[in-house]
C-alpha cells in the first residue's frame, strides 16, 4: 500500500512538471469608433453617438431585445430603414415579419451583453435570389465582441 501512495506521488509531481505552468492570455481590447459607426448610417445627423444609438436601440429593441446591453455595435443581417417606414407607417408585420432579414430566418438566439453579443440566423435552402441549393438549412452565428483572448499556440516539443 506504502508503494502503491508513492508511485502515485511520484506520478503527479511527473505530470505536473510535464505540463507545464499555465500562462495568462493575452487580452486585446476593441477599439470601437462609436462616432464613425454613427455617421455610417443613413441619416445621420449632428447628434452624438450615444444619442443615435440609443434611438436606433430603442426602435430595434422589440425585434432584439436587450439590444442596449451590447458593448459594441451590432452588426446583423437587417433592414433597418425598410423597419424604420414601416414602423413609422404603423404596419403590424414590424413585430414578426422576416422580410428585413434578406433572406435570412433570425433564430430566437440573440445574446447582448457587456462583452458584446452572439446572434444566430438560418439560410434556407429556398432564399430568394439564390441559384444554388442546400440539402439543408444553413446555420450562422455572428458575434461581436469587446475584447478577444490572444493565446500562444501550443509547445509541442
């Protein structure tokens, strides 16, 4: 039993050397031009960032919500200025309809918060415009982030 506790002993200080101290990544922060994001949409006034965003976030709120949470800009497959009209026009398609979407199907999948957001959408075999085929749905998850880890590749020697 003695042997039995040493070998196993002798075992953890081996592999635990082998393996190595386990290093911090590296953190790279986004640099997020809040103002050049703002002027790049249409309309655009003199109004600051944080006003155009919130106001963009609010209209976009009922479709994504918690769309405010996100730190960086949110970047999807939407129509935002044929949403704008027909919220503007009153059109109650504005809560459910998929046509702001270009032929993408949002999922229920919409994640913000204050590392960014994750969001996933679906192409289907039949989009509109398409000239190829897919036996089956397409997944994709888009994501924006406010920081990425940059770790070393492993040390295989």
């Amino acid at each position: 039993m003695k042997c039995a506790v040493v070998a196993c002993l002798a075992l953890l200080v081996a592999g635990s050397a082998a393996a190595g101290e386990m290093e911090r990544p590296t953190v790279t922060l986004s640099d997020v031009n809040w103002d050049a994001a703002a002027a790049s949409l249409p309309g655009h006034g003199s109004e600051p960032a944080t006003e155009v965003f919130a106001g963009l976030n609010a209209i976009t709120g009922k479709r994504f919500p918690g769309i405010a949470k996100s730190s960086v800009p949110v970047l999807l497959p939407f129509d935002i200025d044929a949403f704008r009209k027909d919220l503007a026009d009153g059109k109650p398609e504005t809560a459910t309809s998929e046509k702001y979407f270009g032929g993408f199907h949002p999922t229920k999948f919409f994640l913000p918060g204050p590392a960014g957001y994750d969001a996933t959408f679906t192409l289907s075999s039949k989009a509109d415009g398409l000239k190829i085929s897919f036996d089956k749905p397409i997944q994709f998850e888009i994501s924006g982030a406010a920081f990425v880890y940059d770790l070393d590749p492993p040390d295989h020697v």
